[in-house]
C-alpha cells in the first residue's frame, strides 16, 4: 500500500467527500514494542479496543503475543489472523456455545469469570462427549475494584464482591489447572495508584481464600495523551504495579499481565472529516456521534484538531461539532479549537481515534463509509517518542508511594 506523507497529502490527492481514516502502523508498532519490552510481565491486546485486521499482525510483529477477546467473534477474528496467537477469553459472561467453540475448535485455555454460574457453565462447556471434564483449564477470577482514578468507569458491570471472592477463588482452584486473579480499573486511569489500591483488594481476597494463586492481571486502564488528560509517564505505572505484585501472598513463579486496549492502539489512527456547514461556532462534519466520533458524543472525550486548510487566521475559537445523521443526538460539544475563518469545504484531521474510533462506527442513517490510507507522518500525540515533557514537572505532582 502507498504510503502517504500525512493527511494534507491525503486530501491533496482524493479530495474525499467522505470522511477518511488515516492507519499510522509505525507508531502501533512503536507502543506494542514499549510495552513488550517494558512492562514486567505478560502484555495482551484488549482487541474490542480496536479489531482491525490490519492492526493485529502490526502488534504481533512488534512482540504482542497474547490477545484478550470477549466474543466468539473476535475468537474468529484473532485466530484466522493469528494463528499462533495465544487466545484469553476474558468476558465473565459468556456463552456455553462460546465457550465451547472457543475450547474445543480455537485452542482457548484462558478463560475470566466472576459467579459460581459462570464457573458451572465453563466446566460444563469443555466436558468432552465422554463426559470427561477438561484438565487443562487456566481460570481468572474478576474481582470488582473502584473506578475512581479512571476517566471511565468500569467498576459497575462485571467483577465479584470482594466478600464474595475467597468461596468463589476455592471453588475455581478446585477445577483449574491454573489460577488467576484480574480486575480492571477503568478506562484512562490518571494515576498509578488505582493500581495499588486494586491490587490491595487483591491482597485481601487471596489472603482470605487461602489457594495458590499462579497469575494476577491487571487488566487495562492504562491511559494516552488527549486535550485536558496528560497522564504520568508509563513507566511509572509500570514500576509500582510491579512492586506491589511482588508483596502479594502468591506462588513463587505467578505470572504478571495485563491487558491494553487505548495505550497500544490510541495513536494507530486518525480521521479526515470535512466541513459541510458552518452556524455560528458549529461546524457540521460527515462523521459523528454513530461513527468515528461515538466517544465525542456519548462520554464528552475531546480528541486533538487541526484544520487542513492553507491560508487560515492565527487567531481560534471553540467549536463544537454536529455529524451528518438527522439526530439531534449526533452532537459533539467539544470544545474544539479551530481557526477562527474556517469553513464549509475545509477539512480537519481529528487526531488519536485509534482506541474505539473505527470499533464504534455504524451505518445509521446510511452514513459510515471511510476509505482507509496508510500515512507517515507522527500522531498529534504521543507518550512513546520520548519528547513528551513530563507532567510531574508541574505543581500536579503524582505520588508512587
């Protein structure tokens, strides 16, 4: 595929009337490298973050070998592209069709869970047509911790009490060849220690249950760089998980992972939108709330702009942006920083959508269609190039201890 230099030589060249996706495989290549090689322990992709099938043989060519999939498609997705991948199937509700398939025909050993229920019908789906039950199951308890250090919250759906969680570590160690303890702290955590307070309740449920635990996954959270959101350095939250792993009561040779989704994929894309019309301070674009811009829309996410247009005022204002569907609902609030001139027929590269931007696109309304091109220039921005100054420089001090 041509190559082209960044998203201005895009719109030089097709002047699209649809929005266009821009694939950066260096710097996915780059973030899976970092945490490959940095992170002390196992690092898998949280694929719902972004299923791209051009994406996924970028992360296993920079080290990412282990992949976490909640659906029996994304099972399909990962092994008919990788098939040497190793498949986790951390959903804690499944079903027992699911985890069936993903047993007996993907080679799927890993499996999450959080009930008693769930725990029945995953011994049940893998029980062999002579009523042989598997042996080589390898099982992770999710356990509910708090949210609050997080941008958004995952604490209310999934995850076991952790009253309820020494019975359930006792029964699941029972069945399992292999132990595990996860949990997940949220989506872009702002801190390193929503870790340590995670991994404490982590603490206090294996001491309780008593069982040799052989693997503890932190899950994901770990954050990138957006408008407002300039998180401590990686490494940071890589240091102190793993001080806090090593006082766990655990077995000798226990496994560490996690699972990022955002941190790996965050900066793979970006999205060339053009302005269709222009009232007062909001722009209508093509894309929106049902496509590219879902997170914009529903959760208030402000991602980095920049108009394409020559010849532009130095001075700005804020925007807010309104998608093509007829939806009132199709609203991005912002804000926006643009040119204080800009206007209809002018295009804007919307940056950093590679976490849940092409995952969350819909058809509604007839909209959703967005050509694909490879560019290469940088990401608007980035926590691995090493040029990022670093935010404990400033008064907003982050504390490892």
């Amino acid at each position: 595929m041509y190559i082209h230099p960044d998203a201005s030589a895009v719109v030089g060249a097709v002047a699209p009337d649809e929005p266009v996706i821009l694939n950066r495989p260096h710097a996915a290549g780059r973030a899976a490298r970092f945490f490959a090689q940095k992170f002390p322990g196992k690092s898998l992709y949280a694929v719902k973050a972004n299923p791209s099938p051009d994406l996924l043989p970028i992360l296993w060519a920079a080290g990412i070998t282990h992949y976490d999939v909640a659906s029996i498609a994304e099972v399909r997705l990962v092994r008919d592209a990788l098939p040497e991948a190793t498949l986790c199937f951390m959903h804690p509700v499944k079903t027992a069709s699911a985890i069936r398939e993903a047993y007996f025909r993907h080679g799927v050993r890993t499996f999450s869970l959080d009930s008693t229920e769930e725990l029945a019908k995953i011994v049940a789906a893998t029980t062999d047509e002579q009523g042989n039950e598997a042996a080589d199951l390898r099982l992770c308890v999710r356990l509910r911790v708090s949210s609050e250090y997080s941008e958004l919250s995952l604490a209310s759906k999934f995850g076991v009490d952790l009253v309820d969680a020494p019975p359930l570590l006792q029964e699941t160690r029972q069945v399992a060849d292999w132990l595990g303890v996860c949990f997940h702290v949220g989506s872009q955590a702002m801190t390193p220690f929503a870790y340590v307070q995670a991994l404490d309740r982590v603490r206090a449920g294996i001491a309780d249950a008593g069982v040799v635990i052989d693997m503890i996954d932190v899950g994901g959270g770990f954050p990138s760089v957006y408008p407002g959101m300039e998180p401590p350095p990686l490494e940071d939250y890589f240091a102190i998980i793993h001080r806090h792993f090593e006082a766990l009561p655990i077995a000798y040779n226990a496994e560490l992972w996690c699972e990022p989704g955002r941190a790996l994929c965050a900066e793979y894309n970006s999205l060339i939108v053009r302005v269709e019309k222009r009232r007062g301070n909001e722009l209508y674009i093509n894309d929106g709330a049902y496509g590219a811009l879902f997170d914009a829309a529903h959760v208030g996410w402000r991602f980095p702009v920049r108009c394409l247009a020559e010849g532009r005022d130095e001075s700005v204002e804020d925007f807010a942006f309104y998608g093509p569907t007829c939806d009132d609902a199709d609203y991005m609030e912002g804000p926006f920083v643009l040119p204080s001139d800009i206007r209809a027929g002018d295009y804007i590269e919307i940056g950093m959508l590679g976490a849940y931007g092409a995952a969350m696109r819909t058809a509604f309304n007839g909209f959703g269609q967005a050509e694909a091109f490879d560019v290469a220039d940088e990401p608007m921005a980035s926590l691995y190039r090493g040029d990022r100054p670093d935010p404990r420089a400033s008064d907003n001090v982050v504390s490892l201890r």
